[in-house]
C-alpha cells in the first residue's frame, strides 16, 4: 500500500500540472456570440434609438416648413371675415413640377400622435423616406392634394423615423391633414387593404380600376406590413371632406397644437 502511494500523487502532480487545450471550435463558438452581441446591438440602435432621434428631426423640419407657410399667409392676408368653409369652393390644386426629394407639403395624422407632422417630398426611394429632413414621399404621376383622382404618399412604418408607424390603428373617420402653401386639405380614413409589393394599382386614380375616370379626391397612405418586415403592404386609403386656403390658418380642432410647433 505504501509503494502505490508515491505513483498516485505523481500522477495527481501531473493532471495538475497540464494547461488546457484552446479548442478552435470554442474561439469560435465565443467570437461568434461576441458578433451576436454586436449584431443585436446595432439593430437596436437602427429601430429604436436611431428611429427616435430621426422621428423629431423630421417632425422639426416639418413643423419649421408649417410655420412658414403659416407666417407668410399672416403677411399677406387682410383683417375682412373669412367664409365658412363651405363657401371656399373647389380646392387649389399645385401644378408645380417638382423635382425628385423636394419638399411641398405636411402631413398630420393625429391618430399617429402629437410630433407626427412629416415633410412629404417628391419620390418615394430612399433618399426622401431615409432623410432627416423628410420620411413621407409622393408617387410621381399620382394626384397632388386635393386633385380629383388619387393622392398616393408612402413613408417607413419602423425605422428611419417611422413616419407611418402607427397606420393600422387608424379608425374610420379618423382625419389626414395635408397641408401646402396654398392651404389645408383634410381627409377622412376609410378602410386598409394588405396586398404585394407588386400590386402597384392601389396607385391608380381609382385603386384597382386603372381604366376608369376618377371622381373622387382621395389619399393612399402606403407602408410596409408586418411590423419590421417588407413582405406586403399595408394601404389605408381616405376620402377628401374639406379645405381651406392658408389665409383661413390651419382646421379648428388642430390650430392649437400647429400653434405649438413654431414655438
């Protein structure tokens, strides 16, 4: 028994004594999750940060534009009554040919919250809907505000300001103010309808019905859906209800909070 002691601690010694192997699988493994990390934390600061801070940039700009608008329409009009307004007659509609990431109207959704007023420019790639300055564009050939056939627009629903990311909890009737330097259209939720990337005739004059004439002045609004995916779309379509010219100021029931975006 005591000879067998001796070779036993000799061999506890050298079990001891060894460094552990560095298995490349494991270097691996660990530089793999270390790139998982990275990963997960850029994607955070892409759709929540990064989503944040371009949100109230584009709500400034857009607000900065609005205020404008607003100041110039002050240093032009007179003190006279101004009509009711079913009295201001058949909308003005802007013909101006607008080139690609130019900025000529606002929208306000208040049914998207208090900061979401957003330039919309003309075109709709990524550099209007990417923009610090913008987030919503305009399909080029499709109506202006308050023209009879179909004003299409199109905007991020998360990401890069998210200028369209609460669409779905739109409510029938809910309002869709345009505004522009001839004034304020304002629109009314109608339903949604979810279709391909590739059903581009939700842009037509009439939605689906490319052959026929318009008659209405409606507004599509178009997103991606679901939720942080492009696999369809997501399209809310509204109905034009009234307008009135810029000497008149914003509707009554948002003059309060357009008052608030100057200051």
């Amino acid at each position: 028994m005591s000879e067998s002691q001796p070779e036993a601690g000799r061999s506890r010694r050298s079990a001891g004594g060894q460094r552990p192997r560095v298995s490349v699988i494991g270097v691996l493994g660990e530089l793999l999750l270390t790139a998982g990390v990275l990963i997960l934390l850029f994607l955070g600061w892409q759709l929540w940060w990064n989503d944040a801070i371009m949100a109230g940039q584009q709500s400034s700009a857009a607000s900065e534009r609005s205020s404008q608008w607003l100041e110039q329409s002050r240093a032009t009009r007179d003190d006279a009554p101004q009509p009711e307004p079913a009295d201001y007659g058949d909308p003005v509609v802007d013909t101006t040919e607008y080139g690609n990431g130019e900025a000529f109207a606002v929208m306000y959704v208040p049914r998207f919250g208090e900061d979401s007023q957003r330039n919309i420019a003309e075109g709709y790639g990524l550099d209007v809907l990417n923009s610090f300055d913008l987030g919503v564009g305009h399909y080029p050939q499709t109506q202006m505000p308050g023209e009879v056939g179909n004003f299409a627009i199109a905007a991020h629903r998360s990401a890069y300001g998210g200028g369209m990311h609460e669409i779905e909890q739109l409510q029938l009737g809910d309002a869709i103010y345009i505004q522009t330097e001839d004034g304020w259209y304002t629109y009314r939720f109608r339903d949604f309808e979810y279709v391909t990337p590739e059903t581009v005739d939700v842009l037509a004059p009439v939605p689906h019905r490319p052959e026929l004439a318009p008659t209405d002045r409606i507004v599509t609004l178009t997103s991606c859906n679901p939720l942080y995916s492009t696999a369809e779309r997501i399209i809310a379509y509204g109905v034009l209800e009234s307008w009135q010219p810029s000497a008149a100021g914003p509707p009554a029931e948002i003059a309060p909070i357009v008052a608030t975006w100057g200051s």
